[in-house]
C-alpha cells in the first residue's frame, strides 16, 4: 500500500507548537506556531457564487498555509488543526473534498 504524504488536517483539539493552524471567525488566534484567518461563507452565501467561484475561503487559506511553509515564511509543519465553528468546518471539509489543489495537498487526519 502506498503512503499518503499529504498533510493531515485535524477539526479541533489544541494545536502544538509544531503545527500550523487555520483559525475561522472570531476564534482567537494561538499563541504559538503558525497560523491563517479564513471567514467561512455567511449563511446563504455560497463558495461557488459570483464573487468568489474561483475557490472558497477555505480553499484559499491551505493555500496561504502551504505557501508560507515552502517558502520559509512559516516553521516546517506536518499537520495542521482547525479551530473554526460548524460553518467553518463545513467550509474546509467542502475544500478537502472539492478544491483540487487543497485535496492535493491536504487530507482529513
């Protein structure tokens, strides 16, 4: 069987110095490692509308994560924790399962 090297991506828990985190929200952002803001849509306004049918908020933070860490700007990290409400869950679920470059690179731990 083949190894999964994409980055594991952990909904919740508390994030260790080693990880790079994703905070949604009002969610407060930690104090140590590396870490991205992302909003997730508002009830009723969809990744896939007109203003943002490229990628999702989501989508577009593992980005800026996996940016930072390959060009030095954030710690070398192997996995990453989300700490966003069940909205913003919904939001990086939908990016790991939908968006091709964050299912690349990324996957549900």
């Amino acid at each position: 069987m083949e190894k999964d090297s994409r980055i594991p991506v952990y909904i919740g828990g508390t994030p260790s110095p080693d990880d790079a985190v994703l905070v949604e929200g009002a969610h407060a952002m930690p104090e140590l490692g590396h870490a991205v803001r992302f909003h997730a849509p508002k009830f009723g306004h969809q990744p896939g509308c007109f203003c943002c049918a490229a990628r999702g908020p989501a989508a577009n933070a593992f980005s800026a994560l996996y940016r930072d860490r390959a060009t030095g700007a954030a710690p070398y990290f192997n996995r990453v924790v989300v700490l966003a409400s069940l909205p913003g869950e919904a939001d990086i679920k939908a990016a790991l399962d939908q968006d091709a470059v964050t299912k690349a690179r990324f996957r549900l731990g």
